[in-house]
C-alpha cells in the first residue's frame, strides 16, 4: 500500500501480515509517525527509511494479532505540524465490517 491508498479499507484474516510504503517530501525535519491506538494490529518490525535525492521512502510492516477493527492513522510531522495523513480501516477476522449506528 501507498499514499494513494489512504481512506480504504482492508479485510485480513488473524496472523496476516501486510506493509505500507509512505513518501515524505523533502522536509528533512518530518517523519511518518503512528499516531492511532491499534489492538488488532502491531508493527511486525521496525521501521525504516530510504532516502533518495528528492524524497524519503518510509516502510511499515504490520501483523494482524487479533480479530476486530482498527483505523491506522499514521500522521507525516515535525511533532508540531503535521503536513499529511494516511488513514486506513483494517478489518480482521470474518465477522465482517462494525457499523455504528
């Protein structure tokens, strides 16, 4: 997944794992950073990041741990200002999408 995948939605089964790919601009002093409360979800290993010439390539991977739904919000700041956010509604499991009502 990438930038362009923002605001969709994913369904995945207990143990999956799946990786997100996010480009930073060149504001050497921004990076992605995960800003939500995930229960269903855990960084399966630490991130890292590529540097290019003109952008930063910065890689998630994540595991599902347990059946539910989580909305990653992963947030590209300097800690005071934030200049873009991905969102992403992981499902797990077969119960199938939790709408409120």
């Amino acid at each position: 997944m990438t930038n362009k995948d923002s605001g969709s939605t994913i369904e995945l089964s207990e143990d999956d794992v799946f990786t997100i790919n996010l480009q930073g601009e060149d504001f050497p002093e921004y990076e992605w950073h995960i800003v939500s409360e995930n229960n269903h979800i855990k960084l399966a290993e630490p991130v890292t990041a590529e540097t290019t010439a003109t952008n930063t390539i910065s890689t998630f991977n994540f595991k599902t741990v347990g059946t539910g739904e989580d909305m990653l919000k992963i947030d590209y700041t300097n800690g005071m200002e934030t200049k873009k956010t991905f969102e992403l509604r992981v499902i797990v499991g077969t119960m199938g999408r939790i709408e409120a009502y």
